[in-house]
C-alpha cells in the first residue's frame, strides 16, 4: 500500500517520503480499515519538521497521520462488537489508554499515565489501510460527510473545550482562529451563544471568520486583532458588548502567555478558561494572579484530546442535530503522492483543514454510497 513514512529525523520533505509499505496484519483484536479521507493537523505539521516537541514521541520509520475515515476491512478473530461488520463507514479514536491505571479506573481515559497516540508511538492513517484496536472504533452514520469525518479527532477536541458548560445564551470568547478555534466558533452558534468573540494575530484568520458568520446569517460575531489594536481598547469594547459583565467562557487555543492573559481580562468573574493551546516552551507567566484568578473566582481547565467516549457521543449527536463544520476543509487532493503539497497550504495558513483521499474522493464517495 502507499503511505506517508516519516522516514527520517530531518525537517520537511528530506525526512517524509510517500511510498510503498506491506499492509498491516490486524491482530486479533484489531480492525483493519480502508482509509476513504484523512487529514492533516498541527501534530502532524510538528513531525513533518521535526520540531523538538515531538521528537520524544516518534521514532523513524513511522507512518503519521491521526485523523481519518474509512471503512472496515477485516475484523479480527477475538473481536466481538455487535453491529460491527465488514464495509461498516467508521472512524477511530487514536488514542490507546491501559484501561488499568488510576485514571482509567475513574472515568478518565483521555489523562491514562501509558497513552499511545496511532499515528506518533504506532503507524498512523496517512495510508491506504490502517489497523486500530476494536475497543476504539467509532461507527459513523451518513450525517457525518466524509469531509469532516476526516478530522473527528480535532472536532472532538474543540467539542470537549467547549463542553464546559452549556453554552445557550452565553457569551464566549475565543482566543486563536486556526482550525480547531474555527470549529469552536461553530458549536458556539449551533449550541445557541448570545455572542461570539474572536480575536487573533493574523487578518486573514478575522476576516475567515466574518465570512462564516455572514454564510450562517449570525449576527453576534465580533473580530478583533489583538496584534494592531490597543488591548486594553479591545477589552472595553468587550466589556461594552457584554454590557460590562465580561464573557462567561473562553475557549484559549493560541496558547501564549499574552492570549492567556487576555483571556483572564475579560472573563466574567466566575467565569470558565478552557485552555487546550501550547505554549511554544513549557511556561507562561500570569500578569495579575491574585486579581484574576483567585480574585475572580474563575474556574481553569485544561483539554487534552477527547473524553473516552463521551465527547464522542456529544460530537456526533451535534452533527447529526446540523453542526456544520465542512467549510473548515479549504484544500483537497485525491492521491497521498499530493501530501507535500498539502503540508505546504497548511503550513501556509492556506487552509484551516487539509484532506487527502487515498483513493481519491469520488472512489470513496461511492463507497459510502455503495
């Protein structure tokens, strides 16, 4: 089969190569899936130019790639999931936790203290066939396009940042319009927000943003680009438009001190922080502690991947209610031949979601279809 390898601890295309890999055996337990649609994140982008964070976590050769689609190949001899057949459209959680740990045992998967990631520690999706465990396929119904299954990882971790509170009537702010703030303000608008705040650095990502809201007709967007402007001129506009409350949530998906920051500034005293951004090094510094947080009486929670498997639920119960998210995909390219290509859009800012068809989109369309 083709696949993209990470093929050698070197930056850009000297380290990536396309080519010919032996299909996966699936073990006993295992699926093997045929990927229809998989698609390209910012973990994806680390490991392509081997930046340091990611160095610990994959070892060359490795097929990458996280987020996909496909359908089900060949169910190993072990497997006994009912409703669980050859051809089913499905996706998978890529995340594999022990099921034994302290936090296994207590309903917290997603933090398990021996998490393998399919795509880092194991080979990955950017391939013809991938095998995942049986315990983590995820079945799909036909409201979810294979657009957008593609990317059900990062939609699920903007699902599970935004699921802090029920976000009917609140006003929520959003720090960071790349791909996944982009999904963010999506559930914001369906799930009913009064408002929805969004600043950034880049003009291209604000103005992004106003056109999705002007296609969904919704009126309470408000772009601000906290580079050019005056924060602090930012901050009372803000507090105009909540009429001097502040917001009652902020999805923080940048990950810099100033954007944490600024999300502390403006968040409503008693309000939410969902914190799922990295900071480029390991350290941030909180300009005002004492004032707004401890003060505030404000409520810090940090997002790693998704809740097993409850966002799960949530996320696709939010698509078949009408979530929609497939304008996230700005680029297609129906061959993994194409995936250099594809890095370089997304590297670029070009597209908030690039998708790649191994077979090609209308072979995998009629496959869905068959």
């Amino acid at each position: 089969m083709q696949a993209v390898v990470k093929s050698a601890p070197e930056d850009g295309a000297k380290g990536t190569e396309i080519r010919d890999c032996p299909v996966p055996e699936p073990g006993p337990d295992d699926v093997l899936i045929r990927v229809a649609a998989a698609a390209i994140c910012g973990t994806d982008k680390h490991i392509y130019h081997w930046d340091p964070s990611i160095r610990d976590s994959v070892t060359p050769p490795r097929i990458y790639g996280h987020e996909f689609c496909g359908f089900v190949e060949e169910i190993g001899e072990r497997v006994h999931r009912e409703g669980l057949a050859v051809g089913d459209y499905v996706s998978a959680e890529m995340h594999i936790v022990c099921g034994e740990c302290a936090q296994c045992r207590s309903g917290n998967g997603h933090i398990c203290v021996k998490t393998k990631i399919y795509g880092l520690h194991e080979d990955g999706a950017f391939a013809e066939f991938v095998k995942v465990p049986a315990s983590n396929v995820i079945r799909l119904g036909d409201y979810v396009p294979l657009r957008v299954g593609a990317f059900l990882d990062a939609l699920g971790n903007a699902v599970h940042t935004t699921q802090v509170m029920d976000l009917a009537g609140k006003a929520v702010a959003i720090t960071g319009f790349g791909p996944i703030g982009a999904m963010a303000a999506a559930i914001a608008e369906h799930s009913g927000a009064s408002i929805v705040i969004v600043t950034d650095v880049s003009d291209h990502a604000l103005e992004t943003a106003r056109r999705w809201a002007s296609n969904r007709s919704f009126k309470n967007l408000h772009a601000f680009n906290v580079r050019t402007a005056n924060p602090a001129e930012v901050k009372q506009q803000i507090q105009d438009i909540t009429d001097g409350v502040g917001v009652d949530v902020v999805c923080e998906m940048s990950g810099s001190s100033a954007a944490i920051n600024f999300a502390l500034d403006i968040v409503r005293m008693g309000g939410f922080l969902s914190l799922l951004g990295l900071p480029a090094g390991h350290a941030v510094t909180i300009d005002d502690y004492t004032r707004n947080v401890i003060f505030k009486g404000v409520t810090m929670q940090g997002i790693i991947g998704r809740r097993m498997y409850s966002t799960w639920q949530r996320m696709l119960a939010l698509l078949r209610s009408g979530l929609d998210v497939e304008w996230v995909v700005q680029a297609t390219f129906d061959s993994l031949q194409d995936f250099h290509e594809g890095m370089g859009r997304f590297d670029r800012h070009e597209a908030l979601k690039v998708v790649l068809f191994p077979e090609g989109e209308k072979a995998a369309q009629a496959r869905l279809h068959a």
